[in-house]
C-alpha cells in the first residue's frame, strides 16, 4: 500500500506541468472552476503548487487572498504550453 505524498512531496516540480486543458465535466475540479465562471470547453491552466506559493507569500501576514486572485495571476504567466 502506497503512502499518502506529503506536502512537501506534492509541491515538488512535475515536468509535465503548467499546461492548458480544455475543461471537461470528468474533471474533479469541474464544479469548483464552473462556480468560478469558467463553462466547459474553457481553457483551463494547470500548475505546480511551487508556483502557487510565492503569490501566497507575497500576501500580507493577516491579509486574505481570494482563489480568483491566484487564478488569474496564473493564467497571466507565459511559458504555458
């Protein structure tokens, strides 16, 4: 039986990644991507989560930072194949 990744693990670079998907109701973020007001077919971005955290960082210690913001500070990077 395989041990759950860490967090550390997961924040690790995959080499496939970032990369543009067309969003598809099998996705298990689905839900979560249409309530933000992407429909099916949309361009989606897929990341590393070490590329998530220097915008969590840069957010101000008490501050909150929407996952809106952080989507479309992604979607604003280049190099996204």
């Amino acid at each position: 039986m395989d041990m759950k990744k860490t967090w550390v693990q997961k924040c690790e670079d995959k080499k496939t990644l970032p990369k543009v998907l067309k969003l598809e109701k099998r996705f298990p973020c689905y839900n979560a991507v249409h309530k933000m007001g992407a429909n099916e077919g949309d361009p989606v971005v897929l990341v590393n989560a070490s590329e998530i955290m220097p915008i969590m960082a840069r957010v101000p210690k008490g501050k909150l930072i929407a996952i809106g913001d952080i989507c479309r500070t992604v979607a604003k990077k280049p190099k996204v194949t």
